[in-house]
C-alpha cells in the first residue's frame, strides 16, 4: 500500500453501478477451483478479473487481503479419483499446483489466504449446528438441510430457472427428505458407496458445496465482506445459497456488499465447461501467445459481459498489445497518466482506459500496462 494516495480524496470504486466507500482494509473472498483438471480459459478469467480488481484497489492504496479456496471436499473430484485410481488428496495436490503455475504464468497475484474446504469441515459443523439453532435448517437421516428456497430471488430468477440451475449444479431438488425441492444440504450424510467422511452430529458425512464457501468466508472474514468474486454462472445456485446460509446464520446482511461475477466464456455458442467438452486450455494458448496477450484478452470488455471466445479475437488482442507497447514508448501527454486509473476504478471500465492509453500513449499507457500486469 502506498499511504500517499490516501492523503488525497477519496478513490472509491464503483461496482455494478454501486459506490463502495473502503474503511481500513479490504475483504475479498474468490471462488477457487474444484481441483481435478486442468485450467480452461473459463476459469481464468475468473481469476484475471479478480486480480484485475485487486491491483486497482492497491494501486489507489487500499490494503486488500484476498482469499481464494480450494474446493478439495466435492463429488466431482472424489468421482475423478477413483476413475484414475489414485487418492483425492493426491489429485488435488497436483492439480492445484498445476493452477497455482498457470495463475502465476498469468500474473495473478498469490492470494494472502489459501483455504481449503478440507480445512475447515468443523466449521461447516458449526454453520449447520448454528442454522438449526436459529430454525432456519432441519435434519434429516443425517443431512442437514437449510431453507434456502427463496434464495433465487435475490438473483432475479423465477422458480422454474431455479429448479433448472439447482439439478444442473446436483442439488438433488428430487431428493425426498427435502421440505421444498431447493433447500440446499449443508451437511450431507454418508451413502454405502461413500469413501470419504467425517464424524458429525448427525452421523458420518461431509459438507455441502455451498456451505464450504459459506463457512470459509466466516470463519476468515467474519460475517462479511467487501468483495466476493466468482464466476456468472455461479450466481445461482452457488452464491444465492452462501450467502443465505450465513445471513441466516449470524443474522448479518449484507453477506457481500457487492459481486464481481465474470461473464461466461462461451465457444461455439456453448459455456465453456468439461460436461460440454468444449474447452480451450490455458496452456494450450500459451504455446503462442503471451500472458498479456491472455490477460487483455480476457479484460478488453465489461466484466460482467458473457463472451464467446474464437482464436482470432486472440490474435487481435496480441496485436492490440504490440500497439500498447509502441504506445508505451512514446513521449505522450500528462492527462492520460491519470485517467487511466480513474478509468478503472469508474466498474472496471478497461476499454475506456485502454482507449486513453493508446490515444495519449506515454504515461498513460505505461500506466495501463503495469496496473493491469499486462509487461
């Protein structure tokens, strides 16, 4: 942090069309992987725009702590063991240092705390113990589920997308024991076929998706924060349900004071997902291209716009990138230097501000590039 930007008037940022005053430090938390594969564009994004949204804040001398879990508890990951014949920790462990690569070839900042759901099972314990204290949770044959069947409002869905959303994301809304078909497990209990389990209250089981994120945020952050990052997609079931689940739960609201929710990368007119078999590797891209050139790829448009990715709009951002740099090297004019950040702290608005660096060049381009780690 620079304490001298803080001597001046206030830089506040604004999210989502919401000003978002910042007192002492601030509070980011990211949703981070399910660490069974390797990194696709999607996922980078994500995280781009996070850290994107970080060196804004530190460049206008905010001290940001950031958070990004890692979700090493999931049916998924537990499901790609077994099909390799390997132990989920071992996957995990080499996945996720394969990300941790791939992000920092990216440039994305280390976050300040890596939590692991795997970490913090007894503080999913407590989330559910506390829930069923306030009645806002019921147990049934060793699952704990949460009344979570109004949280698709909160996000502007109707009832028919959310029963859509919550089969896609393997909420069960089939599931019997359930009083409405979208409250959500927050501890689930253990079938014959389960191979990894904790003791409880209610009998051998493990946590929720949702109610990891939820329980993570609270345990490092308390009941709220500044900032929660993640991707479009996520909006609902995921994000809806957190932040019902610790609402609820300390009776503190909001549970984020604002979202920054990457739009969807699509290909061919699909989201960019393994179910699809749609993926583009990061790795695969930077065989050609350079880091940059993925960042400003992934940054050149409102953050919250989904967007199709294709191997010439790739290419442009490269060449857009080679022209920065000429930019860079020119002499300039001083306003630029300072509309740039201004620029960027206005949503996150980089196409504005990449317009100033190229225009004014010097400075402002220069200042372009190492706000935003594009060198």
């Amino acid at each position: 942090m620079n304490p001298s930007r803080l001597t001046g008037p206030p830089m506040r940022l604004r999210l989502a069309g919401t000003l978002l005053p910042m007192v002492g430090r601030v509070r980011m938390y990211v949703c981070g992987i399910t660490p069974y594969d390797v990194t696709h564009l999607g996922h980078a994004a994500t995280y781009i725009w996070a850290d994107a949204a970080e060196r804004v804040l530190r460049w206008h001398g905010h001290h940001v702590t950031v958070a990004r879990n890692v979700t090493d508890v999931d049916d998924v990951l537990f499901a790609e063991a077994r099909r390799r014949g390997e132990s989920h920790t071992m996957l995990a462990t080499l996945q996720r240092a394969s990300f941790e690569g791939t992000m920092a070839t990216l440039q994305v900042r280390p976050p300040d705390l890596s939590p692991s759901a795997a970490q913090h099972i007894g503080h999913v314990i407590q989330l559910a113990a506390a829930l069923l204290d306030r009645g806002a949770a019921y147990e049934r044959n060793g699952t704990v589920y949460a009344r979570t069947s109004g949280a698709y409002a909160h996000v502007g869905f109707d009832h028919e997308t959310a029963l859509a959303r919550a089969t896609e994301f393997h909420d069960r809304p089939d599931d019997q024991d359930k009083d409405d078909p979208l409250d959500i497990a927050v501890w689930q209990s253990s079938g014959p076929d389960d191979d990894v389990s904790w003791p409880s209250p209610w009998g051998e089981g493990r946590p929720g998706w949702h109610a990891e994120c939820a329980a993570m945020v609270l345990a490092l952050f308390g009941p709220t924060v500044d900032i929660h990052c993640g991707g479009g997609d996520l909006a609902y079931p995921h994000h809806a349900c957190e932040a019902a689940l610790a609402e609820a739960a300390t009776g503190v609201a909001p549970f984020a004071r604002s979202w920054l929710r990457a739009g969807v990368v699509s290909v061919d007119g699909r989201k960019m997902a393994k179910s699809t078999g749609n993926l583009v590797l990061v790795q695969d891209l930077l065989r050609d291209h350079s880091p940059g050139a993925v960042r400003l790829l992934c940054l050149n448009r409102r953050w919250s716009d989904p967007w199709e990715y294709s191997a010439a709009e790739l290419v442009r951002a490269e060449e857009t990138l080679e022209r920065l740099y000429g930019a860079a090297a020119s002499p300039g004019s001083a306003p630029g230097a300072a509309a740039v950040p201004a620029a960027l702290l206005d949503d996150l608005d980089v196409p504005r501000a990449l317009a100033i660096a190229l225009d004014d060049g010097g400075q402002a381009a220069r200042t372009f590039i190492e706000l935003l780690a594009l060198g």
